[in-house]
C-alpha cells in the first residue's frame, strides 16, 4: 500500500516539474538569436543589480537543460 502511493507521488511530481521546465522554456524563450545570445551570456561589466538577474538567467537556462536532456 505504502510502495503504491510513494510511486503515485513521485509520479506526479515528474509530471509536475516536467510541465514546469517546458513552460519555463518556453515563457524564456528569445524571439530572436540576438536576444538568446544576450540571455546565455553575463555582462560583468554590468551594475551589480543586471548581474544578479544575468546570473539568474543563465542559470535557469543551465537548469531547465539539465531537467530535459540528461536524467
């Protein structure tokens, strides 16, 4: 009984956060390769504030492959 609910758990959690990295991707996504070379890429010369949000932005990209392609 227990095994059988923790698979339905976990179930649907991967359902969850498979639905969760696709529409991150695709609200991320750039209209154009100009805006997705900007998105990939930290400006360091930036203001401590655009930084923190390059960071995030990369970041996030970096998570979302690794949530898709390698498991």
């Amino acid at each position: 009984m227990i095994d059988k609910i923790g698979a339905t758990i976990t179930g649907i959690s991967a359902i969850a956060t498979l639905f969760l990295a696709i529409s991150g991707i695709y609200l991320w996504w750039p209209k154009n390769k100009l805006l997705l070379k900007q998105r990939l890429k930290i400006n360091m010369s930036a203001s401590t504030k655009r930084k923190v949000w390059d960071f995030h932005a990369v970041g996030d990209s970096m998570r979302h492959y690794f949530f898709l392609f390698l498991p």
